[in-house]
C-alpha cells in the first residue's frame, strides 16, 4: 500500500449505479436502485421512477418540508432496513453547506448519497525531533471503524451549528481540549472524496484544522468514543498511513494534506502531483 493507494480507497465508485435524488428540481444526491424500490411504498412523499428519486415536497419551511422524510425513516428502522437513527441532522445540498434542500437523518445520508461535510483536527506539538501528531484510537464498541486510528478529534457537522461551535464541541467530547485552546486551531483547506460505502454513496467534504498543542498537553476522552491516545513522530504516522492501512479511513486524506503542508511529502514523490489532486476530486 502506498500513499496514492490510500486516496484512492477513499474514492472507489460507480455513479452508473446510482439514481437521483432530486429536490426543488435539484439533485442533491444519489440512491440505489434497490432503496428506491423500497422508498416507492410512500407515494405521497416521493415520485420513483428508473431515472430518479424525486422528493414531493410544497413547503417552503425547511422543517415542515423535512418532516415527511423523517416520518419515513422512522419507519424504516422499524421495518429493519436501517438500524438506527442518529439524531442529528444533516442539509441534503445542491452546492454549500448552508444551502439545504431537506434535512436527512446522519444515519441515512448515505442511503440518499447526499454531500456530507465534516471537520478533521490535525493535533500536533513541536519536539526536538520535529513534529509529533497526536492521534485517537476508537472504542472497540464504536459502530463504525472499531479500534482504527483517528485524528485527535474530528465529527460530522450537523444542520443548525457553526464551524467554531461544532469544533469547540468535537474538541472538548473527543480529547477534553478546552475551548480557548480548541479554537486556536487554524482553518488549513478541505479535502474531498466520493466512496461506495455498504449503505451508499458518500460525497464527503472535511475542513481541516491544524491545532497546535503545548508540550504537557495530555488528552482526555470525554464521551467514551476513544480507547487511548498516542503521541507518535511524523515518520510513524507516515508508515501507518502508507502501509499498514491501521487509520479510519478518510483520515488517511487529512493527514496527507498536512505531510504535503509541511513538507513531508513534496514535488521529489513520483506521486505527488497525482497526490495533490486526488486530495480535491469533484463531488458529483
């Protein structure tokens, strides 16, 4: 495994078996064939056809309008083919974040293949040796990536909250770094990427912060989503990157930009032009 290979795990799909959502005459993202089958039973919400999946919706307010598709997922945990519901709700968009069609449960945005957007933390401090990252290993009881690396800290961002609020929150759940600390970290760009995924389509989006840490830092998990943290030295979490495929997988994108930003990795790779642009795939 290699650095490109890790971009382009994250990037593996095939639209040519999705069809559109569509809302407002808008696609906003992509669904199965096989779910759009099972969403054709609520005829007066959505309008199926083999071309695409169109939402029926005449309110103009977001939550009225949002409300159908939610009475709709609740009955589809209930018939078992989702196995939950997240509680936080995500902006099923056209373009930017803040330009949401319907709000969807987190549990089910890649059911609908709608564009999701995240905030990743890139936690480092400065030693004699060069730079070391701070990195999270989930709980064994997590649902999804199990006992894989992670960033310090990272999350979805849900409707309804700010940039700085939503990191300040992340922040603070995930490693117990204070606020006034948190939002020191610096905004640094976004990566992109588009994966099928057992539920669907993931149009993904992450924000990436650099957030630089005192030497006597140590992290404290608030909420029980990581198991134990490590402090390791930039070659580490180059290797593990690299080879051993240990990290969640969308982490592998943000800690490539920060090796690219800081020099770790530069124009000698043979890879590094395809590196560099396999960061940013458009989103469909």
């Amino acid at each position: 495994m290699g650095f490109l290979d890790a971009i382009e795990a994250c990037n593996r799909h095939d639209l040519s078996g999705y069809l559109p959502f569509v809302v407002d005459g808008l696609t906003v993202g992509r669904v199965r064939p096989g779910f759009s089958q099972i969403l054709a039973q609520w005829k007066q919400v959505f309008s199926v056809s083999a071309e695409r999946v169109e939402l029926l919706t005449w309110e103009e307010n977001l939550q009225r309008r949002s409300a159908p598709l939610a009475a709709v997922l609740t009955e589809l945990v209930e018939q078992g083919v989702l196995s939950h519901l997240h509680g936080e709700q995500y902006a099923a968009t056209a373009s930017g974040r803040n330009e949401g069609r319907v709000l969807i449960d987190r549990a089910a945005a890649a059911y609908f293949g709608i564009r999701a957007f995240g905030q990743h933390i890139n936690g480092f401090v400065r030693a004699e040796d060069g730079i070391r990252m701070w990195l999270g290993r989930r709980s064994d009881d997590r649902r999804h990536f199990p006992g894989q690396l992670d960033h310090l800290a990272a999350g979805g961002l849900p409707y309804g909250i700010g940039l700085q609020e939503n990191l300040a929150k992340e922040c603070w759940e995930e490693a117990g770094i204070v606020p006034g600390l948190a939002l020191t970290a610096v905004p640094v760009g976004a990566v992109t990427y588009v994966a099928d995924t057992k539920k669907g389509l993931k149009p993904d989006t992450l924000y990436c912060y650099d957030l630089e840490l005192p030497s006597d830092f140590q992290p404290r998990c608030m909420d029980g989503e990581v198991q134990d943290f490590l402090l390791w030295p930039l070659s580490r979490v180059m290797e593990s990157v690299r080879d051993r495929g240990a990290f969640k997988q969308n982490c592998n994108l943000v800690i490539i930009d920060f090796l690219i930003r800081h020099g770790y990795l530069g124009p000698d790779d043979e890879n590094y032009l395809e590196l560099v642009a396999g960061l940013h795939p458009p989103l469909p």
